[in-house]
C-alpha cells in the first residue's frame, strides 16, 4: 500500500514539474514583497490540489458522461504527457505549457493561472489523477495520499524556488528538468503501450 502510494506520488510530481516551474514561480512573483510570496504560493498549491481532487473524485463521471472509456484516456493521457516530457527535455522558450511568455500576466499578482492552473494542475496532472482512479475506482484513499504527498513536495521545492535557483543555477535547474522529463517520457510510453495492449485485446 504505502509503496503504491509513494509510486503514484511520484508520477504526480513528475507531471506537476516543480523544479521546470521553479522560473515560472520568481517571474510571477519578481514584483511581489518577499513577505507575501509564501502565501501566494500556499494559496496557489492549495488551489491546484482542489482542481485536482475535484477531478480525482469527479473524473469517473466525466468519463461516463462523455462517453469515454479507460482505454482512450489512458492512451490520451500517455500522448500529452509524452509531448510535456518532449518539452521538459528540450525547452521550449515558452515554457513546458507555452505560458512564460505572457508579460502581462507577470505584473499582477498570480491567482490561478499561469502558477495552479496549468503549471501545477496542468492537462497532464489532471489526466494522471483520472486514469489512477479509473484503474482501481476502491483504492481511491491511496491516490488522495499521493495526491497529498505530491502537492506538498511541490509546494516545499516552490516556497525554496529562490534558494534552490541560487543554489544551483538556471543550468542545474535545466538539467534537473531534463531527468525528470527522461523519466516522464518512460512513464509516457509505458501509458500508450498498456492503452494500445488492452484496446487491442478488448477487440479479439
């Protein structure tokens, strides 16, 4: 139990990419007093994890109301998170999500977007939580902890963004983001061969 729930946690974190997000986080906040940030943060996090349980909890109903099945979500899933891996491992000047270059976003104070939505509870995040509950709906309080213990390692790594920029710089930050993206893309592959297996199996 508490392995798969460290496994789950683990996919989530790597789909919400704290450290790719960890520039997107300083420039939204670069004019913000340093006093408020962590709150800002918090609040965003906070925000990000209820998109989340939301879809967590209400990702089965959408599926039945749309008539999608396990298979065209798992297949779906396992493309979106290949093109985010694709990004993470060679950056795009926009962003992983094409968000960093909205200037005008960046002088106002973050509230949802670009920090919860998409950075943290982005598509890939939200299509993650529905697939771990559309595999096994009965082991749901397993994802809600790996949905806790996600959220909270990326707000810790957030409200560290600036020691850990200064720490180990934008190219370590960059390196950081490609290993995780390496990882992503194995996970991503994985998702689009049990996606095409089970379709292919389900037709004989």
């Amino acid at each position: 139990m508490v392995l798969d729930i460290i496994s789950a946690a683990i996919v989530l974190l790597l789909v919400m990419d704290p450290f790719g997000n960890i520039p997107l986080v300083l420039a939204s906040m670069q004019h913000l007093p340093a006093e408020r940030r962590a709150t800002v943060i918090m609040r965003e996090c906070g925000i990000a994890f209820t998109v989340l349980v939301v879809f967590l909890f209400g990702g089965q109903a959408f599926l039945s109301l749309l008539g999608l099945t396990e298979n065209a979500l798992e297949i779906a899933g396992g493309v979106i998170l290949f093109l985010i891996a694709l990004r993470m491992v060679f950056p795009h000047p926009d962003g992983i999500f094409g968000e960093r270059g909205h200037e005008e976003q960046l002088r106002e104070e973050p509230f949802i977007v670009p920090i919860a939505i998409p950075a943290i509870a982005g598509p890939s995040a939200l299509a993650t939580v529905m697939l771990l509950v559309s595999r096994d709906p009965t082991r749901w309080p397993h994802w809600l902890g790996a949905l806790v213990l996600a959220t909270l390692v990326s707000m810790a790594i957030l409200l560290g963004a600036p020691r850990i920029a200064d720490w180990v710089g934008r190219r370590g930050i960059t390196a950081m983001e490609r290993l995780m993206g390496l990882v992503l893309t194995a996970i991503a592959i994985q998702m689009l061969l049990s996606g095409i297996e089970n379709f292919i199996g389900g037709l004989e």
